[in-house]
C-alpha cells in the first residue's frame, strides 16, 4: 500500500477487517512509509478485502496497491499487526 497509510490507524482497520472475513495474515508499517499486507484465506474473501483496503479508513488515502499472488506455506493462525 502507499499513500497516506501510516498514522492513520490502517493496520488497526486492516486486522478488523481481515479477521470479519475470516483471513489470516499480517500488516506492518515499512521503513518506505507504506504497509505490507500478507492475507491467506478463500479467494473469494481475499477479493472482498483486497476491494476494502483500497480504500482504506476514513484518514487514510490510498494511491497505489500491489496484488502479489503468494502461496500461504506460513502458518498463521490470526491476523495481527506487526
């Protein structure tokens, strides 16, 4: 992610958001000033949150967002912030 997606609580609304859809994974801020998400899950509710985190919380503003396809070989058994 990149924008204004630092100190605007974009991991708080991305762990919420992931955990309502039932995905597990990860966001942290980058020393670059944006924020990796790595999100395991059904297709299907990967899409719904990929749609939600482009636009992110109301402070925040979102102008770019790289999809990467990964295979989820972690185990995570949350979503959490890091």
């Amino acid at each position: 992610m990149t924008g204004l997606v630092q100190g605007v609580g974009f991991r708080w609304f991305t762990c919420r958001e992931a955990k309502s859809l039932g995905l597990t994974g990860y966001a942290k801020n980058l020393p670059t000033g944006q924020v990796e998400i790595v999100a395991c899950g059904e297709a299907g509710m990967i899409a719904e949150f990929i749609k939600i985190v482009r636009v992110g919380p109301s402070y925040a503003s979102v102008s770019g967002l790289e999809v990467e396809e990964i295979e989820c070989d972690q185990q995570f058994t949350d979503f959490s912030t890091r």
